[in-house]
C-alpha cells in the first residue's frame, strides 16, 4: 500500500490537517465525496491521499462556490480522468512489451489504422 493511501489518522486530526472541523468531515462522508476507512470498531481512518481530497472539495467549495452536487460531479470526472490516464500509462507499456513478439509485427499496422480513425 502506498504511503499516500494508507490510512492513518482519526477524525480529530484529518480535520485539523485539512483545516476544518470534523462534521464537515462527516458531511462529506454522507454524500459520498470521501470515503474514509473504517475500524473494527468503527472509526474512521483517514489517509493523505483523502486529506488531498478534502482539501479539494474545499476549496472548490469555498474558493468556486461550487455546490457539493457539482463537487461530486467534478470529483467523478477527475477520477476518470485519473484512470484514463492510468489505462494509457498500461497500454504504453504493454505496447513495448509487444513490440519483442513476432505477432506484435502484424498487430501494429492494424492498430496504427483504428487509432487514425
């Protein structure tokens, strides 16, 4: 697990790490903008990649005037941005992986063609 995803801090902190009080953690939590780790025994755990997340919505809010609807709306859009991103870094490398392969000689002209589609 990254350093960044691992969750690590209560409430109390992550609040006072993203500069807010820990209901409008909650808040956020209720409609669906972060979601944080929960215990066994039910606390939450908040990890930095969560705190960067917080600190978004905040400013978008604060900053924008962006309601939580529409940060939920833009929050969505990043993450499949992200994963897009994500998707073509693997694409990338399993094209250099092909390129050792002999069947990779035939496939890349069909795939140079659908790509100038």
């Amino acid at each position: 697990m990254a350093r960044g995803s691992r969750p690590v801090y209560v409430i109390s902190i992550a609040a006072s790490l993203a500069g807010c009080h820990p209901r409008t953690l909650r808040i956020y939590e209720e409609e669906g903008l972060v979601d944080p780790v929960r215990t066994d025994s039910n606390i939450r755990l908040y990890s930095d990649e969560d705190l960067q997340r917080v600190r978004i919505i905040r400013y978008l809010t604060q900053q924008r005037g962006v309601n939580l609807a529409g940060v939920k709306m833009l929050l969505h859009f990043r993450d499949a941005a992200d994963l897009l991103r994500e998707l073509a870094d693997a694409i990338e490398e399993l094209d250099g992986t092909e390129s050792e392969s002999p069947r990779s000689a035939a496939v890349k002209p069909k795939t140079a063609r659908l790509q100038a589609k």
